[in-house]
C-alpha cells in the first residue's frame, strides 16, 4: 500500500490529504487513510478492516475472524520536498520514514497494529470443547469414551478419596 505523498507533504502545517485503501485479496484491509502535515512529516490516521486467519487453541480448526485496524504513526520523509537533499532520520530507530521519492508504504504499520490485534490463544467459539487429551478426538463433534488418568505423583491418589465422576455433557 504506497501512496503517493509530495503534494501532502508541500501543503501547510495542518492539511490533511485523504486516501483509500482498496481491498485487493481477501486478507487485505480495507478502509481509509488521512495525512496530516505536521511541521516533522505526515500524521497517517488510519481506519481499516481485514480478515485475521488462526488455529483455534483448543480443537485446532482452522478459522477467520473479522479485525478492525485503527491507529496514528507519524512518518518522516528521509529527502527534503524542496531540494531532495537528505534529512536527518529521527532518533527514534522505530519511526517510519516517507521513502526517497515521496511515497509513503503503510504495509509494515498495518502489519505491526495487526499483530497486536491478534488474539493470543484465539477460539473457534467461547464454547469450544477442545480435543480429547488422550485419544485426540474433536470433542465438538463427538464424545469419546476415554478415562482420564492422572499423570506423575497425582497417580497415588487415584481411589484414596471416592469421588464420582460426573458424565461428561454437551455443554461442557
């Protein structure tokens, strides 16, 4: 997503240039972007949707869910507008730069603010069920009849304190 910025960026302090973001493949975003000048550089204020594409954490079904990508990051130019001499680059190694001929690439920005918008454990459904941890079965598709067995030193315990195993029910 290049956009071409030297008329933004020879406007006054405080305009602001508009741009879309068109959608191009199905994880693509899809929204709008504002250039703010600012006496440094170019204030992007973007609003976008996308699709994010994960693995449930419990029953590893693969699945889609819709992310709304909203952020502000100023991005410098690295030449000067007016003689295409090269500015200083701020101290800040992090800072996006405006490229040598003027366009500005939000493709690392959006990529970054959507990492952070991804879920770290994400789920199908609040409701998934998970695998079976013994024999792996889809437990949202089916039961399974395996018996849980307690592992290492909590094996002693098995029988000492008679305990009635409720039936396992569709809704847990």
């Amino acid at each position: 997503m290049r956009f071409d910025v030297a008329e933004a960026l020879r406007g006054p302090v405080g305009s602001v240039t508009r741009f879309q973001i068109t959608r191009r493949g199905r994880g693509d975003p899809e929204g709008h972007v504002s250039f703010l000048r600012t006496p440094d550089g170019l204030l992007a204020d973007v609003n976008a949707e996308s699709w994010g594409r994960d693995t449930c954490s419990r029953c590893l079904r693969d699945i889609e869910y819709p992310l709304s990508i909203h952020f502000r990051e100023e991005f410098f130019p690295s030449r000067d507008i007016y003689t295409g001499s090269p500015l200083p680059l701020p101290d800040e190694t992090e800072d996006f730069l405006i490229e040598a001929d003027f366009t500005l690439d939000l493709h690392e920005a959006l990529r970054q603010y959507r990492l952070l918008l991804e879920a770290p454990a994400p789920l199908c459904s609040p409701t998934c069920k998970g695998l079976c941890a013994l024999c792996g079965r889809d437990l949202n598709v089916d039961n399974c009849e395996c018996r849980e067995e307690p592992e290492g030193r909590w094996g002693t315990l098995v029988g000492a304190f008679p305990v009635e195993k409720a039936p396992r029910s569709e809704e847990s």
